[in-house]
C-alpha cells in the first residue's frame, strides 16, 4: 500500500512539473502577452484586462498579491522576472516601488495629457489610474454640513466621544496623516492626531464599513472613510441617514490616495506595458475603473458614475501624492507616539 | 542496507553505521536546509542596520504587543489543552449519545479558517450587530452590552478553530494507549477520572505537548484574527515594521525574536521531560468503552455538542447565510478550477509534507546526535513565523538561486522561478511552513515506539529504511493520517505563500477569499469560504472512517 501510495506522488509531482509547459505553447501564436502584478483585487482588474483583450486582442496574464510582498517579490526576480507591469493601490507603496528602483520611467504623451501631474511620479514611474477620496462622513440626523469644518477640526473639544475611526494599521490612514505632516509639519498634525485619540467614541473600527454603520447605529457621529465605501452602503440603502462632507480648499482640501501602475524595471514587454498604461488612462478602462468600485478617474475629462457625482464636487489637496509616500514612516511613528491604535 | 543475513554484532557493525549515519546526516541537512531556509534569510537580516526602527518599536509597540502575545499564547495554550484532551478522554474512552457522530464532527472547526470564524462572531456581536441591535431595539438595553474586548475575543476565536489540533492528536494518543492502562489503574483501586489523572494524562504527554505546541505555534504566527479584532500583538508589530515602516530586515529580525522564543520553549519542555520513555503499552486494540450512566452520557453530548455548536456550527450558518444572499452575482464556472487547484495543492503538499516529516524524525531517531535534533528543531520552527514573512524568506533565496542559475547557464528566457519550476517552489514553500504540523503527530508516535522492537527486528535481519516500511510504518500509520490531515487542511486555508510562490492559474479558494476581503467584501467572500469548509470536510469525514477502522 506504501509502495502504491509513492507512485502515485511521484506521478502527480510529475503532471506538476509538465504543466508549465503546457502554458508555453499555447501563447506562442497571438500577440506577445502583457505580465501584470497586481494587488488591486481580481475582481477590480479584471474587467478592464477583458475589455482590453477584446479591444486590441493582447492577452494578458495576471498574478495577485498584497502591495509589499509583489515588490519584494519583483526584487528578489530582478531580471528574472516575468511581470512588465506593477499595478498597486496607494500611492505610499508607488512611492515605495520607485524608492527600491523595481520600476523604469516611462514617456508617453498620452498619459501627459490624462493623468494631471500632481496623480504621477515626478520621475514618471508609476502614474495614478483611479483616484480614491478619503473624507469626512456624519450622522445626518444630528448634523449639518455647516457644523464640520476638516479633518484638523475633528480633533476640537467639541467632537468629544463623538467621533469613530479605522485603525492606524490601514495604510490610507497612514497616508492621510502622512499629507498632513507634509502640509502641516511633525508637530501640528501630532497635535491634531491626539485630538483625535481624545475624542474618540469607541475603539478603532478594522474596516471603513464596519465605521459607517456604527454612525447610522449612533456610536458616533463623524468619521473619515474612502467614499467608495459609503457609496456601496448608499448603494444598498438610498435613505442611510449618513453623508459626505468634503473639507474646503481653506483647510488643505480633502485627502486623495490613488491606484496605479507603472512598467517594471526588468520588462520583458515595456512597450506592451505602456500601450496598456495608456489605454488605461483612456475613456473605457477609466469608467470601468471607477465605475465597478465607485472612485474617481485619474484622469479629469472623465466623468464618474452618476452617484459619485450626486456627492458633489470637492477639491482636492494639491500636493503630490507621493509625498504619503515619503511621509509614511514617520506617520506610523507619530501615530504609535500619540496612542492611537 | 537491508541485509537479510543473520550477522555477528561484532564484524560488520561499525562501517554500516559509519554509512548509515552519514545516510541520515545527509537527509536530516537537506531537509534543514530547505525548510529553514526563511530562517537562514532572517538571521543573516540580524546584520543589517535598520536604523531607529527598533527604538520605535521598543519605546512604543513592543512592551503592549509582549504582553498582549503572552496572554494570547498562555490562553490560547490553556483552553486548547482543556478543551482538546477532555473532547479527547471523552470519545475515547466512554460510550455515550452521538459519540461516533462527535468523534469526527469535533474535528470540524479546524476546516473553517481562523480570519472567517473571526469576522462572523465579530459582525455577529458588535454594536451595529443582530445581537447588539435586538438587544438595544428589543430588549430596550437593560444594561449596556458586555463587551469582551479585543483581547478575549482573539483567545476565544483562536482557542476554538486550533483546539482540534490537540483533540486529534491527542485522541490517537489515547487509542493507542487503549484501555489497557487504564484497567490497569482500576485495578489499583483508581476510578476512571483518577486513573485518567495519574496514568493516561501522563502517558499523554508528548501528544498533548505536540498538539498545543502546534495551536501555540500557529497564534503566534496568526495575523488574520488579532487584525480583525484590532488586538496588538507581536505579528501585528512586524507587519507594521514592514507595510507601515517599509523595512522588511526589521520585520525579518523581530520573526527572529518570535522563534528564537519558541525554540527556547521547545526545548525546556524536552529538557523538563527528561529521559522519561513514552512507549506504548503494545496493545491498539480498544476492548469497548466504559458505559456512561444516563446523567453522565447527557452531560458528555450536551458537552461535546455545545463545544461543536459554538465552534462551527454558529459561524457555519452565518457564512451559509452570506453566501446564500450573494450566490447568484458571485458564483461562476472558475469556482470548479479554484476547488480543483485548492484540492490538489492541499493533496500534494499533505503527501510530500508527511513522507518529509516521517524520514526526518526517523532519520533523527536512527541518527542519535543532539546536532540532528538541533537541525529538526530548526527545520520546524517556521510554522511560528508570520505567514507573509515566511513566504518572503523563502523566496528570496529561490528567487536568487534561480538568477545564478539564469547567470550560469547563460539562459534569457526571463520566466520567473515561479513558473520554471512548476509546483515545485510553492510546494517546497509549504514544506518549509507546514513540516512541523506532520512532524510533531509523527515524531511523538514515534517516540513510543519501544526500542526493543527495533532491535528484535534488527536481530531478525531488517534495518535502515527497510526497518522503517516494515516495522514502524504499520505502527505509525495512524499518526500519519493524522498528519496529512492537518496539512492538508491548513493548506486548504493558506494565503500568503499561495499568492506569493503560485503560477499563473493557480488561485485556489483562500485566494477567492483574499480578493474578496481586501475589498471590504466580506459577504460576497462567504461562498468561498463555505467551499473551503466543504472541501476540507471530504477528508475529515474519510480518513477519520479510516482510524476508527484501523
């Protein structure tokens, strides 16, 4: 029976061995495939990737992970490497892909013209595809929007036991605190971040959804979430006694973060990459971008979806969104420093 | 090496165990190597400079998340062993209502990932909850709701998926021992409980060891419940080093702090063990069980059965209940191939897995040496290591191994080494974090083996590895089964090496789950989860058959 048992793993080990070839022949005929490692999620993705091969008939070939262990990943293959295109959410990990060199700058006057600068590396590694808001949401019930004034409010004696936020472990928070130390400085935003600790209603939420609910439920009153969030609650329910308030430009604007990609240092298929890149920032791929998940298009021509714009207009703040980038451990540090969990 | 003369000790003896121990030593360095292989990784990141990170940690994340960790993992230790050995002593050793049912479907938590169990009991008891909500609308909130915390609600959900690794472990113990000792104890005058307090429990002892060493093992490494609960913990301090302060060698180095910790653990408890035998009392047959009286028999089900209600049937439901609501927009055709790949995967890696583990505690045990033991210990220290971490430290070396290679033979195809080597890499990563699941059932079934079956059968004329098919194989059969189901399951529910070391269409259902939750997508990522459980319960419910027969 041992015996038996022993083929049969060694013959399964075998058809493992001989399914990579079978991968070889089958894409030698079309067009030469477009690698991507992506930590947007699958189902984010692969519409676009769909409707791309349809479009232009390119295969492409994905793979998924989380955002830092595709970049160590993509160092440790260095020029052995299959992917020609890193795809991450969260301009601190971008930043974070360029500082360790796993991406080459890429020039093209397509994504001059649809991706502003301010949504792009400043050395042309990686350029935004969606742009994601992070703002303030309150409890319509008890609130106008007359009564909110920013994210540095929030940390005033008035809010006190009155507001819920997510753990300082998700990086868009790390990122917003990140913009603040960059707009503000080390010891204002520390300031405000302990304002925050102070007024907190409850612990730390784990996710932004769990954090809108808790206001419909009267936890808490205000809370600052992704708007994609509050759009797939909005979704399910038109009545949720919860709204968006966008901070004004007076008070720095309202925090952005951004999904994007940029072509791979060691690209097999750089140009595949790019053609890919740009047809992104284009019409289609941009609704379908925002569209499925309720963001906003990097690229400003495009409109988003019809309940995305029934929010309203914001402005956004005007710095780079690398800076999150740049800022992110000390972000980290300072909110360990101020207690906030 | 196996020699059917009759020969004289004195002759031959010394040149076969001259080969045979450099045999072994071979085989004990060449599974140490690739198994440790994160662990080498780790210790040569101790030489980096990670600059003020550690003052950080230090000052503000560590002193919390040590204490957080020493309660997890003394609760987590604690309640497994209660609950695992009674469940355990129960099945074994009595007869009572539902008992055959029990006897397997106790094993079912473990089928149901911790980070899902975690999310259900947390949507289901939070403030904007069913629970929380009836409470405040229908009962007009007599008194605000009790809240456990973060704290008890990770050694609660952890202690309840991991205690089946006791239970299973720990209840071949007990059927091996059969009921020999235990009439043995009677008949000293000792009552069941007695007898199970002076003889079976210390008889028990290296299974119950291997069993909560396992569940100690795994919530330390465990990442998915203690985020959902927002507890601190040593895992979370080094994902916070990595994601959070982009430094990966501080993360490597505080992995390092978090084995160099088990292994001191491991080891006093063998030191303490001292050179006490654990060798079975040579009979595996089980004469009947004892004939609980009506109170007990109702108390053992009610027992049995509330343990089962609230580790597996309460969140099982919920998550039916999610993925009956998103069914029809989640399901697709490639839900077959994630089952497929998540079957094989699992298969493949229980089988290389287990037959690893066997050669290595034989090889260990026929070898005698402490630096053997040493090199085991090491190889199987990776379970503790945080999974992203682990999969990050093997690949690293795969990775350059594969560009020498490229170098050497001048080779630009420029495949990654994910796809050159077929399943080969993810396989040998699941290896380097799962050894110690199949080692530790394996290695203490072994250790009851006595040595004078060995060596009447070395008198007989079997030896070297022919010993092992012939003689301890039979013997051991049980435990192995026991250590390919846990692999196996573990393996249904891994993520992190999966995403990192899997080619191209290779997502299983854990990586179904992964897209689904990163996007906030818990409900929609019930159905795979209810796959994963329904997979997993195929070979829980088979093989279990199979060692009530044996």
């Amino acid at each position: 029976m041992n015996t038996k048992l022993i083929v049969v793993a060694c013959l399964l080990f075998l058809c493992a061995a001989c399914g990579k070839n079978e991968d070889d022949s089958e894409s030698a005929n079309v067009a030469t495939p477009v690698v991507v490692y992506s930590a947007r999620a699958e189902q984010l993705i692969k519409p676009i990737f769909d409707a791309y091969t349809a479009a232009t008939g390119v295969p492409i070939r994905y793979v998924t992970d989380s955002e830092q262990p595709l970049i160590q990943k993509l160092k440790a293959e260095g020029a052995t490497t299959s992917a020609d295109l890193l795809l991450t959410v969260d301009a601190g990990n971008l930043w974070y892909a360029a500082d360790q060199d796993v991406l080459r700058p890429t020039y093209s006057e397509i994504l001059d013209a649809n991706i502003p600068l301010h949504l792009r590396d400043p050395d042309n590694a990686w350029f935004a595809m969606s742009v994601r808001a992070r703002t303030i949401v309150y409890d319509t019930r008890l609130l106008k929007a007359d009564d909110l004034l920013g994210y540095a409010d929030l940390a005033d004696e008035k809010w006190r036991g009155k507001l819920c936020l997510r753990t300082s472990a998700k990086v868009y928070n790390q990122s917003l605190v990140a913009m603040l130390i960059s707009e503000l400085g080390e010891r204002e935003t520390e300031i405000i971040v302990r304002g925050w600790v102070a007024n907190l209603a409850t612990e730390v939420f784990s996710n932004d959804t769990k954090l809108i609910q808790a206001i419909e439920a009267g936890q808490c009153q205000v809370g600052i979430v992704n708007t994609y969030y509050f759009g797939r609650l909005q979704k399910e329910n038109a009545d949720i006694p919860v709204a968006i308030y966008w901070p004004s430009a007076k008070t720095g604007g309202v925090h952005v973060n951004v999904s994007g990609a940029g072509v791979t240092r060691h690209a097999k298929n750089p140009d595949g990459a790019k053609a890919l890149l740009e047809w992104m920032s284009q019409e289609a791929a941009q609704k379908l971008l925002g569209g499925d998940n309720m963001e906003y298009p990097a690229n400003p021509a495009i409109t988003p979806h019809p309940m995305v714009e029934g929010w309203g207009t914001f402005e956004a703040s005007a710095m780079n969104v690398a800076q999150a980038g740049f800022y992110q451990a000390d972000a980290v540090k300072l909110m360990d420093r101020a207690g906030y969990r | 090496m196996v020699s059917t003369a009759i020969r004289r000790p004195s002759s031959r003896r010394s040149s076969t165990t001259r080969i045979s121990s450099f045999f072994y030593r071979s085989i004990i360095a060449l599974i140490a190597i690739v198994a440790g292989a994160p662990i080498i990784v780790a210790t040569l990141a101790l030489f980096v400079d990670t600059g003020d990170i550690w003052q950080h940690l230090l000052v503000h994340v560590l002193p919390e998340a040590l204490k957080n960790t020493a309660w997890l993992v003394a609760m987590v230790a604690i309640l497994t062993a209660i609950l695992g050995v009674s469940l355990a002593w129960l099945v074994s050793v009595y007869e009572f209502g539902g008992r055959r049912f029990f006897n397997w479907a106790l094993l079912l938590p473990m089928a149901m990932p911790a980070y899902v169990m975690a999310f259900a009991y947390s949507s289901l008891f939070e403030f904007t909850g069913p629970v929380q909500t009836f409470w405040r609308d229908i009962l007009g909130n007599p008194f605000d709701f009790p809240d456990i915390g973060a704290r008890w609600a990770s050694i609660a959900t952890l202690s309840l998926v991991l205690y089946p690794y006791v239970f299973l472990i720990v209840r071949g113990a007990f059927a091996s021992q059969g009921l020999r000792s235990l009439e043995v104890a009677q008949s000293c005058g000792l009552s069941p409980i007695r007898g199970f307090v002076r003889v079976s429990l210390p008889m028990a002892r290296p299974f119950i060891i291997a069993g909560v060493a396992l569940a100690v093992m795994e919530s330390l490494a465990d990442f998915g419940t203690v985020k959902t609960f927002n507890y601190t913990t040593f895992t979370t301090a080094i994902y916070q080093a990595w994601y959070g302060l982009f430094s990966l060698n501080a993360a490597l180095q505080l992995s390092l702090v978090l084995i160099a910790i088990i292994f001191v653990a491991l080891v006093l408890e063998r030191y303490l063990r001292g050179e006490a035998m654990y060798t079975s009392s040579g009979t595996h047959a089980v004469r009947g069980r004892i004939r609980l009286s009506r109170r007990y028999a109702w108390f053992a089900s009610g027992f049995c059965g509330a343990v089962l209600l609230v580790a597996f049937l309460v969140p099982a439901a919920l998550i039916v209940q999610w993925s009956a609501a998103t069914f029809t927009g989640e399901f697709d055709q490639r839900y077959w191939q994630f089952a497929a790949n998540s079957l094989m995967l699992a298969t493949l890696a229980a089988t290389l897995i287990t037959v690893v583990a066997l050669i290595l505690a034989y090889a260990v045990r026929r070898d005698d040496g402490r630096f053997a033991a040493l090199q085991a210990r090491i190889a199987t220290l990776g379970y503790a290591i945080p999974g992203t971490v682990l999969a990050v430290g093997f690949f690293v070396p795969v990775a350059a191994l594969s560009r020498a290679m490229n170098d050497y033979f001048g080779w630009h195809g420029g495949e990654t080494i994910a796809l050159q080597g077929g399943l080969l890499v993810i396989l040998l990563a699941y290896l380097s974090r799962y050894l110690a699941v199949a080692h530790s059932p394996v290695e203490s079934a072994l250790s009851r083996i006595k040595p004078g079956i060995e060596e009447a059968s070395r008198g007989l004329g079997v030896s070297g590895l022919g010993m092992l098919r012939k003689v301890h194989m039979p013997i051991l059969s049980p435990a192995l089964i026991t250590a390919a189901l846990l692999v196996f399951v573990d393996i249904m529910k891994e993520l992190p090496i999966t995403l990192m070391t899997r080619p191209f269409g290779w997502d299983t259902l854990a990586v179904r789950i992964f897209q689904l939750t990163t996007e906030g997508e818990w409900q929609r990522a019930a159905l795979p989860a209810v796959a994963i459980v329904l997979v997993g319960l195929l070979p829980i419910y088979l093989l279990n058959r199979q060692n009530e027969n044996a």
